[in-house]
C-alpha cells in the first residue's frame, strides 16, 4: 500500500496555537456543508497548517484517508483556519476523484496547480459567504 500526504505548509515561523474547539465550531457552522471523510484533528506537534495522510491502491485510487490534522497556524484570525479546514477538504475531494475523473487528474500535479485551484475554490466559498456574486 502506498501512502499519500497532502499538507498545506505553514510559511510563518510565528505559529499561533489554536484549540479543537475552535476547529469544532467552525465545522458546526460556515463548514456544516462540507462532508469530511474523518474528523479533522488538532496536531500542535505538525510543521503544517494542514495535513492529510491517505492510503492509496497501487494503481493509484484512494483506499481511504486515514487523518486530517491541523496544526498551529500561520495566522490567528477565524478566517485563517476557516481556510485550512477547507484547503484539506478540497485535497480530498481530489484524491477521490482524480482517479476516475480527467478534470481531477489534469490538475492534480503539481502541488502549484492543485493549490492554484484549491484556493480558487476558497475564495468562491468566502465571497458566497460575504454575499458577493
Ligand atoms: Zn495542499
């Protein structure tokens, strides 16, 4: 079996502690939408603001994921973590597509283009959120 890790890397040396509740109420509210395949678990101990493990087949489909942590993060507003949370669910949402659907596959590598649609999808979900057409 072969393992896959996504993460969402930390690029601030200045890391803010955060706590699972605050992760919890998050998924309670602006995330009660989003299906998480696991519980995304707060992870002090991460270098990343998000990371996912999955275990893959050998020929490349996802078997299953087997963690969603988040760490401390970059920056210590509400919104930050809002996006974290959903920078993981969209790295899911890839790993179980990009298997059997091409619009998945073409952009799952490298990292720059999965990350430059996973923060497109981010910034829809936030002006959803604000109203914004
Ligand atoms: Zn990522």
């Amino acid at each position: 079996m072969d393992e896959a890790v996504v993460s969402n890397p930390a690029n601030s040396s200045n890391r803010h502690i955060i706590t699972q509740e605050q992760i919890d109420d998050i998924l309670a509210n602006e995330l009660q939408a989003f299906t998480f395949p696991v519980k995304p678990v707060y992870n002090p101990r991460i270098k990343d603001n998000g990371r996912t493990i999955a275990e893959m087949y050998k020929w490349g489909q996802l078997k299953r994921i087997v963690s969603i942590d988040i760490g401390k993060q970059d920056e210590p507003d509400r919104e930050f973590l809002v996006d974290t949370l959903l920078h993981e669910f969209y790295e899911v949402e890839i790993l179980e597509k990009q298997y059997i659907d091409d619009y998945y596959r073409a952009l799952s590598r490298p990292d720059s283009k999965r990350h430059a649609w996973i923060n497109d999808k981010i910034s829809r979900f936030f002006k959803r959120l604000e109203g914004q057409p």
